[in-house]
C-alpha cells in the first residue's frame, strides 16, 4: 500500500484545493487512492441464500394479516417514508433504440419491433425518431410508463406516488416518498410534481408529503490513470482532477437524513419496478408485510435492520442473497454484486451457479435505536465492499472508485432477513419494449374504479 507521503506527492496544492472545494478531504483522497492502488479482496461466498437456508416463506394467513396491519399503521402514523432511487436517466431504455435509429435502414429489426410494439407503449409520439426526440433525455422517473382507459398516462413517478398511498388503505392520512434525484433535472420533477400532484391526491383521497434530494458531492471519488497516477481531465500533470459519482452507495447519506428527520422505518424500491395502479395490489400487500417484519425484526436487533424480499433469479443479472464469510471469518446473510464476485475462482463461480434468487430492491429499513435515537448509518459500512470498475473519459481509460453498494458493503453491518416474493412484484423496464409487455398493460377493472384495497 502507498504511504501518505507518496501520496500526498499525488496530490498538489491545486488538486487539495479543488477536492476541498467539491468536499473531499486530503484524509479521503489518500483513502480513494490507496483502495485505488491496493484494491480490498473480493467477497468469500460461503454459499447461496435458498428457500428454508436464509431465505424464508412470505407470512401467509393471519400472521400475514397481523403483519401488514402493522406496516400499514406504521404508514398511517407517519413513520414509514418510500425511498426511491430516481436520479438516472433513460440512455439505457432507449439504447438499442437509438442504435437502430442512427444506423438509417429502414428495415432494421429493431425499428420493425418497435412498429409492432408502438400500439403497447405509452407514448405520445409517432414514431421511433419522435420517441428518442422527446424521451432520449429525460430521467427515466418522468417516462410515461401506462396507459389508463380514457387516454390518461402516468409516469414511474406517479406510480410510485399512488401505491405509496395505497399502503395507506382505505383513502385518509398522509403518504410520504422521499425521491433522490440529479440536482439538474430537479427543475423537471419539481413542475411535474406541481402539474399532477393535486389531481394524484384527489385520486389517492390522501396528501403526500414528498421531498427530493441529491446525491452528496462529497460522496464523489477520483480515478486513476493508465500509469497509476490520478486521472485528470486533460493529459497534463497541471490538470485538474477528474472527480466523478461514487455509485449508488453515496445515497446512505440521504437514508441518513430520513433516519435523522424521526422516520422509523424506509421502504426502497426501485425507481423502474413499478405496476400499474390495478396490478399493485401483490406488491402493496408485500410491502405492509415486509414492514411489519421489520418493526418486529428492529425491537431485538440492537443495530440497523432490514427486511429484503427477493425474486426467482430467472437468468435476471445483478445482486443476489449469499452467506458470506466477512474479513473477521463470522458468516451471515448478505446481498452480494456479481462485480464483488472472484468470478476467476471455481468454487465461488460454482456457488453463484446455485444461487436461486435475485435482489430486486424490495426493502423495508429500520433505522432508528429502542429510543427512538437514529442509528449513525456509516458505522455499519464495511468499506472493504469497495470496488474498481474500468471507465474511460475523454478516449482515455481509467480506473474508477465505486464506494459499497447502498444495499451491499453499505448494509453489511445491518441485521438483515430475505423474504420469498410472488414474481409479479417485480416488473422492471430495462428497456423501451417492457413497457409493451402484459404486465405493464392496465386492463379496465374494479381496483382502477376507486375500490378499496
């Protein structure tokens, strides 16, 4: 490992004001660059989480009932506030899109199945060009996603806005969501939000209270070079450093301002994992449920806690439910990243092959002591979970720092329980022709005419 003073040697006067400047201490660099240099050792799986070994049964029957009862007070009292991660955009919905678009030939198969996928979709536009024109560009959280009878159309936003109120049962009280968003398009969300927000609560019979913030610049990391040396934005040595987003893990701060502001328990989802309104009833149920198990799961674990539901794996890649060996040599219940994997090593690849279920960030936190005194969430980061991903910028490469996933390193130290979910909790759109698929259909039926849940 680097010592600080040739660290520090890295680093000029310049480089230390401008990282001060953006929030970034010199103790903090000389760690990015360390880790950068002398990167932690991967994740030692000991073996998959499965239905009966670290991954139990969704409650059924009057447990079920007595839970979700709890969860959905929770919600009605005010201590339940929905998480959603809603900062990115629509590049990679439109991608392969945009790539048949740009190629020009008419007959190209994408642009045929977007034709025949068109009457599906939810959008306004005619055609692909007129598509990408309108939507290429816009934070995935503000793409319509459904299409109601009578013409009405929702976004991912709007969703997540009428289940959280949902949860609540039976109209009344007040749902809060909590959205972290790019600071720049927050102009964007804020005039949807004043544009569709009155008619949402006339719909839900309820308010919402709804807060948006940003990802931390302090949370941001530095890069490395070809030669080792920390990357700058041209090939200069008096260049300024090249800072970038540290990854999904830097939203802990933004938990931490919920658990600071007095919310007890916080419900993730995803930002893409959404149904439409008459299909949500599965995953409201799951959530009152989840809840419930976590204001139980909270009272005995003595440090942050969280519920997690997972999904039929389904060849879905991403994050998954593992007992892992942590650096002390202690095995416990993690969600693991394939990029945390030695995918080199045979017995880890081999037990990645057995594992049976996939985290689609279906979770219920809680984040506050017996007290009622907030839990200090960096205290429970394993910054070993930290990882290298290979970047570039400028035609240059780079390495870049990844701090601990949110619901990875970031949640290694938490008390945490898998939970089976029924599959069609999970509906995510990774791309513009999933929301041409059944499940993002809205068929004309009681639930959507106001019915109680």
């Amino acid at each position: 490992m680097m010592s600080p003073t040739a660290v520090e040697e890295d680093l000029r006067a310049a480089d230390r004001e401008q990282l001060e400047a953006h929030g970034i201490g010199v103790d903090e660099a000389r760690r990015q660059l360390a880790i950068l240099r002398d990167p932690p050792p991967k994740a030692r799986l000991v073996r998959p989480a499965l239905l009966g070994d670290g991954i139990e049964p969704l409650p059924a029957g009057s447990e079920a009932e007595r839970l979700a009862e709890a969860g959905r007070a929770a919600a009605r009292s005010g201590r339940l506030v929905r998480f959603v991660p809603a900062s990115g955009a629509a590049s990679r919905l439109f991608a392969e899109l945009k790539a048949a678009a740009a190629g020009g030939a008419p007959d190209d198969p994408v642009l045929g199945r977007f034709e025949k996928a068109r009457r599906h979709l939810p959008f306004d536009a005619v055609g692909a060009v007129e598509t990408l024109e309108r939507y290429g560009d816009t934070p995935k959280a503000l793409i319509p996603f459904h299409r109601y009878p009578g013409g009405e159309v929702r976004t991912a936003l709007e969703e997540h806005i009428v289940e959280a109120a949902a949860v609540l049962g039976d109209g009344g009280g007040s749902a809060s969501l909590h959205f972290s968003v790019a600071s720049r398009r927050r102009p964007a969300f804020e005039a949807l939000l004043a544009e569709r927000l009155p008619a949402l609560e006339r719909r839900c019979g309820c308010h919402f209270e709804i807060a948006l913030s940003h990802q931390s610049p302090a949370t941001d990391s530095i890069a490395l070079g070809e030669r080792g040396a920390p990357f700058r934005l041209a090939d200069d040595p008096a260049s300024p450093l090249l800072v970038r987003p540290g990854g999904h893990g830097a939203l802990l701060r933004n938990l931490q301002g919920l658990a600071d502001r007095g919310y007890e328990l916080i419900a993730m989802k995803n930002i893409d994992n959404v149904q439409p309104e008459p299909l949500q009833d599965p995953a409201v149920r799951a959530l009152r449920i989840l809840a419930g198990m976590a204001l139980e799961l909270a009272r005995s674990a003595g440090r942050p806690s969280r519920v997690c539901g997972v999904v039929p794996t389904l060849g879905t890649a991403g994050g998954g439910p593992f007992w892992v060996r942590d650096a002390s040599g202690e095995i416990g219940l993690q969600i693991v990243e394939t990029a945390q994997m030695d995918m080199a090593d045979a017995e880890q690849s081999a037990i990645l092959d057995r594992s049976t279920h996939f985290n689609p960030v279906f979770m219920v936190c809680a984040v506050l002591g017996p007290g009622g005194e907030p839990y200090r969430l960096e205290d429970y980061v394993d910054h070993g979970a930290s990882f290298l991903v290979d970047k570039s910028h400028g035609g240059r490469p780079l390495t870049a720092l990844e701090r601990p996933g949110l619901w990875n390193g970031s949640m290694a130290g938490w008390k945490t329980r898998f939970v089976d979910l029924p599959a069609e909790v999970y509906t995510p759109v990774k791309t513009v022709f999933d929301l041409a698929g059944e499940e993002h259909q809205c068929p004309a039926r009681a639930a959507f005419n106001g019915d109680e849940r």
